[in-house]
C-alpha cells in the first residue's frame, strides 16, 4: 500500500461542528430539487458531495481530484440553468462526477467505474443531462459552437453552456472552437476552469498566460468589484452585457492590456472564485442571457475538501481505491506495471545513448517519464494536452539527429494520426512511440480503450509495430527501435506485467519481423500478439491436462509480421487462433489473413479473437472485459476447443513451409 500524510474531511455538519441528522444530497433527484434549496443550505450540500465522492472514489478507484475542484461549479450551473432545455458540455468529461450526482444519480453512484454501473464520464445511455459520451480534451467548445448554432437555426432559445477544465483550454482543437466561437451572435457561455493544472502542472506560454491573473494584486479588488456592482445590473438581455462590459473595461487595463479572449470576440469576465458558490450564481445569473459569447474564468482548487489531494493534486488525479484513516491515506498498490517497467527500460538505454529523448502529452505520471525526467531534466518534454503538436516536436527533434520516444496513450495518438502520416512516416523519421494503455483499460471504459492503433498505424508505409509479450520484452523491443531507420510503436497495456515467459532464461533479442515459439503443440496453434501471450501459455497449460497439445506462438510483430512463421501455422491443417488486445478487424488477426491470401494459404480454419468489430466494450474490470472478449485463458481455451470440434476433416493444402521461428526450449 502506498501511504500519504494528510487530513481529512469531516463528516458533513453546522457551523459548531454538531453531526446534521438529516442530509441534502439524498433529497437532490434532480437539478429541480437542487434549486428549491436557499443559498444557505449550498455550502453544506457541497461538503457532502465532496464526502460523497471522497467515499466512493475510495473504494471504486476513479478521478478524484478534478471533481473535488469543481463541485461549487458545478451546483452554481444546475442551479442557474435549467438544462433539461438548455445545453451543457463538458470537456475532459473526467470532472462530471459532481454533475452525475446532482442528476439524478447518487443512488446507483456506489457503482461508478464497475460493470453495469455509471460511468465515469457523461454517458448518454445514463441520462438525458448527458450530451455526449466524452473523454477527449478540447472537444466542449466546437461542440457548444454547433449546438448553439444548430439551436439558433431551429428557432430554439435554448442556451448554451461549456465547462473547459483541466487544462484542456490549450488543445488545439479547442482554439480553433474559439475562433469559430467568437464570431457567434447569440449566447454561448464558456467557463474556464482554470486549477493551474492539467493530469499533471500545465505547460507552455498560455499556462504562463492565465498565470499571471492568478497571481495579480487586483484578483481580489477585480472580485469585489463585480459583486459590488452586479446587484445594479438587469439580468437580462443587452443591458447586463453592457453593464458587465463598463466594470469590465474600468479594470481591464490594471491587469492586461491585450486581453486574448477579447481579441476572438469573447467579452471575458474574471477571474473569479470558483468555490463562491453564492457569488457565482450571482454572475451566472447575470451572464445567462448575454447576445453574445462570454468566457467566464474561474479558479479553483484541484482536490478541494481533501488536504491530502490538494497537497498531490498529480497522484489524486485518478488514484487506485485508497482508504482514509484519520492522517493516513493509504492507497492501494498492484504488482508492477507495464508502464513502470516501460519507463525503466527507457532510462536504461537512455543511460547508453545520449540522442534518446522522452516526450509525452500531459501525461508524465501516466506514461511513467516523471521518473525519466527525474534522472534525465534535460531530455524531457511535457507537451501539455496537445499530441499533435508533441508529435510534430518529436519529428522536429528527429530531423536534428535525436531519437525522439513518445510515449501517448493509445486512444490519445488517435488524435495525431496526420502528424504522424505527415511529419513522422512520409518523411522517413525513426520516431519512436509508446503506446501505453493499448488495448482495453478497465473502469475508464469506451472513452479511453486503445482499440485501433494496429489498424490506424499498419497502413503507414515502413511503420514497425511491436508488442512485448512480457516486462522484459519492453527493452527489447526498444534496444531494436533504436536501430531502425523507420517509425516504430511499441504496444502495451494498462495492467501489471506478467511472469516472465521465458522462466529464468534472458528473452531472446528482437529481431525485426521474426516471432518466438513458446510451446509446441500437434493439436492447434495460439498466435498471440503483445500481452495475450501469458493467457495463452496458461489457456495451453489448462488444454494439455484434457489431452490437447497446443502450439503457441509470440508474435512481436504486427507489422513486419512473420510469414514464415504464418505459413507454417497455416500449412499443419489444424486450427489457428490469433489473440490480440484489439479490434478484430484491421488489427493483427487482419495481418494474418492478409498473408495466408497473399500465400495461396487456406483459411477457413482461421479463428481470431481480439475486441468486437461493431460494439464498444463498457466500463468495468479490465479482467472481466478480456473475459467478455474471450482473450483471457478460458476464452482462449474454448476458442481451441471449439476450433477442434468444427475441424475434423480438414486436410492441410500444402506442404509446410521452413520456418522462421526462434525457438525457445522448455
């Protein structure tokens, strides 16, 4: 278990520190019931969402402390708003959880993260207050834009409201929402969640930008000033945009002369306190029903309510289940992870080769690199939350003679695919990218699953795709990238690494396209790509105590992949199962037919085994999504006995061809 001093919250009471008896939240059905509580009642309902959350983020696992920030924020919007008609949209939909309570869900909330259970981001299968299934930052703003546009064009009076947070406002695509934002004639309300943080502290000129309101000398007499002169200003219409834009403009130039929001047609109001509960309704109030786009910029506190979380706001972002006692978090430790042993191979080679040089997408703590750049400062990169823009610095630095590794998470490369066509693979550049959480991720669910990257990335021309079967792997296949003149990714889970496949032995070196024959076997061949290959071993363990001898084959490679070795799978005339992690269609499965057509090679006793092609694999135990996939052991192993069953009387159509395999003994 990992240990963290700290505080905790109270059990939600008065001023004088008695227990309330009777609790608001469990009264709170939906936003309706939120509004019939007077202001005095706001404060203690938001201690006990934060309670709430504090509780059941514990034992579920979960995003923790980017909804301990938001939580006045968020009553303030439901209670100013009616959006069961107006529009609410959540960027980085992690920091929903307190909208998730105030909508109807706090009876089912213990299931958050678990099968059948809600979902820890809007969910549009859970309740009409949720737009969009999100997960991806910087979305919120083009979106809103099409939404109020679509509105105006359907004579709908309805408002339109984004949250941007977690530092999502420095996404590419987020800028260019607000280009398109500020030309709107109508309402659109955009809130600037600003914590000063994204998964980990935010990066770049813009952080710096938004910084420098924070820490002003005026903050507080720009905030007085406001709450001064709102009780003053009609709430509707265009007298409260011209009264808000006098206070405005009398302050503007003590803090900035060039303010940038303003110049893309935004008027920007704040920055205000983002756990005011009362002063927020109080401006939403009068910002509501502006003819023009407004940025309402908010500061709070990443992990308010939980010293502990504001203290490591990084490490609380979405910890592992943790228990509280007293000044004591504990939170709970699995074996080691992919991730780490990622992380630990790259310092080692670093460590040899001074061109090496770490880059990722504000996920330092999530890739594992915070310990490179512990050890390495200056060969580290945060690029912030903008992939494409990391990718094309990884190409940058490529061209200069460096060797770039960056490590994104597979579902976040999606979104610099053309950087990667582009400026890494068109150019011939050895960029190399780990691709950490490929595959399925657990409690994060749809949003987050890496279920497309063999497909998206086997296309490129002369791109290298390899997966380690094991920890150890991971340095080899690294120890090879390095010597390539091409692109290359490097595929691994979100889970601990298994045992070791070799037993005490070294794994063999990776050689570019060959596989590795774990097992033999008369009966079948398992042809297993990346970390499928420990569930195979033990699916032929359970196969070989009922008689049946399976082969089973380390496939490394998705792309080159070797022919040899699935032409010699192919000619034995006995079934062939390929597991992977991944989408059954366009991933290593595909790659494997591909080359029996190519070959002349029968198929029909080809069964693959990877994600679904048409459905999205919910929210729950990664276990049990690799179960409901049959990519564990006992899916595997049904797979082989079905296989076996429908099987009799097929007769290989050729003879077996040589053999590219290594072989490995035992």
């Amino acid at each position: 278990m990992m240990t963290i001093e700290g505080s905790h919250g109270s059990e939600p009471g008065n001023a004088n520190g008695t227990i309330r008896m009777t609790k608001l939240l469990p009264t709170i059905k939906s936003p309706a019931d939120l509004r019939k509580l007077d202001h005095g009642q706001l404060p203690l309902l938001a201690e006990e969402i934060r309670s709430r959350i504090i509780d059941v983020v514990g034992k579920n696992g979960g995003h923790l402390a980017s909804n301990l920030g938001v939580v006045e924020l968020t009553m303030a919007l439901h209670y100013v708003f009616d959006f069961k008609y107006d529009r609410l949209l959540w960027d980085v939909g992690h920091q929903a959880y307190v909208h998730k309570l105030l909508t109807g869900r706090n009876e089912r909330f213990d299931t958050l993260r678990k099968a059948g259970g809600i979902s820890g981001f809007p969910n549009i299968d859970e309740s009409e207050y949720d737009l969009f299934n999100v997960g991806h930052a910087g979305t919120a703003i083009p979106t809103a834009v099409g939404m109020a546009r679509g509105a105006s064009l359907m004579n709908e009076t309805r408002r339109v409201v984004a949250v941007v947070g977690d530092a999502s406002i420095f996404n590419g695509v987020a800028f260019e929402g607000l280009n398109q934002a500020g030309v709107l004639r109508r309402q659109l309300l955009i809130v600037l969640n600003d914590n000063s943080m994204g998964i980990a502290p935010t990066q770049g000129g813009m952080a710096e930008y938004l910084a420098k309101f924070r820490v002003s000398p005026v903050y507080e007499e720009l905030k007085r000033g406001v709450k001064r002169y709102l009780p003053q200003v009609p709430l509707i219409g265009k007298a409260a945009f011209g009264a808000l834009d006098h206070v405005k403009e009398a302050l503007k130039a003590t803090i900035s002369p060039h303010q940038i929001f303003e110049q893309l047609g935004f008027v920007y109001v704040g920055p205000s306190d983002g756990h005011d509960v009362h002063h927020l309704i109080e401006l939403m109030e009068a910002l509501k029903d502006a003819d023009h786009p407004i940025l309402l910029h908010v500061h709070t506190q990443k992990g308010k309510g939980a010293e502990w979380a504001t203290a490591e706001p990084t490490k609380f972002h979405s910890p592992k289940p943790f228990k509280v006692e007293g000044c004591r978090v504990e939170i709970q430790s699995g074996g080691r992870s992919y991730t780490a042993a990622f992380a630990d191979a790259l310092i080692r080679v670093a460590m040899e080769d001074k061109r090496v040089f770490a880059l990722t997408a504000a996920m330092p703590d999530g890739t594992g690199l915070n310990k490179f750049q512990q050890v390495f400062p200056d060969r580290f990169l945060d690029g912030g939350i903008a992939e494409s823009a990391t990718v094309d610095i990884a190409a940058g630095m490529c061209k200069a003679g460096m060797r770039p590794v960056a490590a994104i998470y597979s579902t976040f490369l999606q979104r610099a695919f053309d950087q990667i066509f582009q400026e890494v693979t068109l150019q011939g550049l050895p960029v190399i990218f780990g691709l950490d959480r490929a595959g399925m991720v657990g409690g994060d669910g749809p949003v987050h699953h890496g279920f497309m990257d063999i497909a998206y990335l086997r296309a490129l021309p002369r791109m290298v795709l390899m997966a380690p079967g094991d920890g150890e792997e991971i340095e080899c296949a690294l120890r090879l990238a390095l010597t390539l003149d091409t692109a290359c990714a490097i595929r691994y889970p979100r889970d601990s690494v298994p045992d070791s496949l070799y037993g005490k032995i070294a794994p063999p070196a990776f050689e570019l396209g060959r596989s590795v024959l774990l097992r033999e076997g008369a009966d079948a061949t398992i042809l297993a790509y990346g970390a499928p290959c420990r569930a195979a071993l033990d699916a032929a363990a359970a196969l070989s105590a009922e008689g049946i001898e399976t082969r089973v084959v380390n496939a490394r490679f998705a792309k080159p992949i070797d022919r040899e070795m699935v032409a010699e799978a192919l000619s034995r005339g006995t079934p062939v199962i390929t597991v992977e992690d991944h989408s059954v269609l366009g991933g290593f499965g595909s790659a494997v037919l591909e080359v029996a057509q190519e070959l002349g090679l029968p198929t029909t006793q080809v069964i693959l085994r990877g994600m679904p092609a048409d459905d999205f694999v919910p929210h729950g135990p990664r276990a049990s999504q690799l179960a409901q996939c049959g990519i564990d052991a006992a899916g595997i192993a049904s797979a082989v006995r079905e296989a076996l069953d429908g099987a009799a009387g097929i007769v290989a159509g050729s003879a077996v061809l040589g053999t590219g395999i290594t072989k490995i003994a035992g």
